[in-house]
C-alpha cells in the first residue's frame, strides 16, 4: 500500500492482520493489529505512541472484490501497483 507517508503493508500473522511499516528499520516490531469491528472495518490497536493507534481502518473493494483503497482516519491509502 501506498500513503504520502511510505509503504506499508497489510499482513496476516497467526490469524490476525496486521499494518506494517516497511521503511522502519525493523518492521516486524512496529507492527500493528487490526482488531475487527465489522466486516471491512478494523481498528488499530498497539502501544506505539507515533502510530495513528485508534484510528479506524475501512478496506473498500472494487466490483472483483479487490482491494482498491483503504482509509485510515482521514486518509487514503491505495494498493502498490507494480
């Protein structure tokens, strides 16, 4: 995914999802969790103060069911096409 801040990548891990960071240093130890309230609507749950925690996450899909933005807050983020 793509952002005015950086890629970052939504991963399953153990049955959970969670947003990375790919330019930190390390990303597995800024990943966060999203915590499901509906069916396409998450929450990011973590202790990393610089992190939008608590912000909502909404996948929205195309008409293939694809993924073709999700926003977290008020922001966009949009599928890297390579």
């Amino acid at each position: 995914m793509r952002n005015s801040w950086g890629d970052t990548e939504i991963l399953m891990q153990n049955d959970k999802l969670y947003y990375v960071y790919l330019s930190d240093p390390d990303p597995s130890l800024t990943m966060i969790r999203l915590v499901p309230e509906t069916e396409n609507i998450f929450r990011l749950d973590g202790r990393d103060t610089s992190s939008p925690i608590g912000e909502q996450v909404i996948f929205e899909f195309d008409q293939n069911d694809r993924v073709e933005k999700v926003k977290i807050g008020d922001t966009y983020t949009f599928p890297h096409v390579k």
